[in-house]
C-alpha cells in the first residue's frame, strides 16, 4: 500500500494565540471504514470532449478508506496524519459522434470499454491551537459550552489516475492515459467538542498552471466506548490535470465526492 512516507518536520511555526493545552501526550490513532462515492468530470481534447458520467456512464462506487495518524498534546509539536483510498470502476458506452481519448480515435455508433482506477494518499502536519469552554452562568442556570479546535499545516497529495480505453469487440489496441502527481497544498481545519461529539471540517486546495487539486470533508464523531468513536462525514476530492503525450494533449479533470463512514480508535 501507499503509506511510505519517512518525513518529519518539528517546527510548524509559532503563531501568537492564548491556548490552553490538554495533558502532555502523544496518540497514535487508527481509522478505516467504506467512501460511497460517485465520479464526475470529463476528458477533453482539441477534437471532443467526454463527460464521465454522460458519455462513459460512470456511476458510484465504493471503496475502503484507511487512516494512522500521530495527535501530539506538547505546545510546539506537530500532528501528523495520513489517509488513503483508491477507486476502481468498468464501463462499457456508446456513443453517437466520433471521440477522441489518449491517441485513440473511436468512430460514431461503437461500443467502448473503459476502466478507472483512482488512488489518493493525503500526508498532512498541522498544528491544532486548542480552546478550553468555561461554564457559562445565565440567571440560575449553569451549562458548559464545549471546546473549540482549529487546525494549520500543509498536505503533501499524491494522485494516481489511470484510464484504459479499447473498443468493446475487435479490440486490436489499448489506449490509456495516466497521471501521477504529487501537490502541495496549505490545510485548514476545525473541530467542536461536547461531551462524547465532535463535529469538523477541514479543507485543502491549491491551483497550479497544469495541476490543481481541491479536497475537503465535513463530518461529526460520536464516542461509543472509551476512545472508540464512530465518524459519519461527506468527503470530496477533485483534481484538473493537462496531460502531454507526443503531439497529443488532454486535459483531464476528475472528482468523487460522497459519505464516507469509519471506526476510529485514540491510543
């Protein structure tokens, strides 16, 4: 799997807020559960352009979802997380005008296969700047409102996308076009916490002149045992990619976009 990454940075920076710190301990921390996803998006040339789902008729999918991560409760150590999914899906579709993919040419009133395989790793370090609720007194009546969380850091994205085209009877040759990437882009993020709650959001996003990439989850959490939580949350990720092969350009851009329900367990 995707998860080798030996890097650690030890300083994020200093920023200037009051924050009040929970016990001084480091926890690792495990999540997996399924991305019920739809794809969307299109790939297009000088001569057409196809839709994912209008032409090539993708649909939803479902893919496992697995994330470790380092929570550390020391005023200037980082955090650091690491998540992954990756998508696979097949489609058969035809069409009724002459497309264009990669360096094939498919003639009008023929049936094409395709297969999508999508894989996305997320390796961010941030800094979480906590603040402690304190009770709130109105008349005779006394309630805690909760604490508050925010998050700054970096996610270094890796994109891994490959589609493979072919005619669907007579095939004589594969097509494909493959893009890997790696993108840097700044994380922000917030978290609320009452009792065994917890609702978040977080996001990432970032344009470059032949990549950009924007992905952002929002979600809450509920603790059923001690450091046991259930998480149910809607994740989108998305990516815009020009891809040169010889004289051939595409311009891809893909997203899914979906709920995505997980275990989590705090060390």
């Amino acid at each position: 799997m995707l998860l080798r990454f030996l890097l650690f940075l030890s300083v994020l920076g200093v920023l200037n807020a009051q924050e009040e710190l929970y016990s001084k301990t480091i926890h690792p921390n495990i999540e997996a559960g399924m991305h019920f996803s739809k794809f969307d998006g299109s790939i297009s040339n000088a001569n057409s352009t196809s839709d994912i789902k209008e032409n090539l008729n993708y649909t939803n999918s479902t893919s496992s979802y697995l994330a470790l991560g380092v929570w550390a409760d020391y005023k200037y150590a980082p955090n650091i997380k690491i998540d992954y999914f990756s998508h696979t899906q097949n489609q058969n579709s035809g069409h009724n005008t002459t497309i264009y993919i990669a360096d094939g040419v498919f003639d009008a009133n023929t049936t094409i296969t395709t297969q999508t395989n999508y894989t996305v790793a997320n390796f961010t370090i941030y800094h979480d700047f906590q603040y402690k609720g304190s009770n709130i007194n109105f008349l005779r009546w006394s309630f805690y409102p909760g604490d508050i969380e925010y998050y700054m850091g970096l996610n270094i994205k890796y994109i891994r996308w490959r589609f493979d085209v072919e005619k669907a009877t007579n095939a004589t040759t594969k097509h494909w076009i493959e893009i890997t990437e790696i993108i840097p882009l700044p994380f922000i993020g917030f978290q609320y916490f009452y009792k065994n709650f917890r609702a978040f959001a977080n996001v990432s996003a970032l344009s470059f002149k032949i990549a950009k990439s924007t992905n952002y989850e929002i979600g809450f959490a509920y603790q059923v045992f001690p450091n046991l939580y259930i998480n149910a949350s809607y994740l989108y990720e998305d990516f815009q990619v020009t891809e040169r092969a010889a004289d051939h350009i595409d311009t891809i851009k893909f997203l899914t976009s979906g709920n995505k329900f997980s275990f989590k367990y705090i060390f």
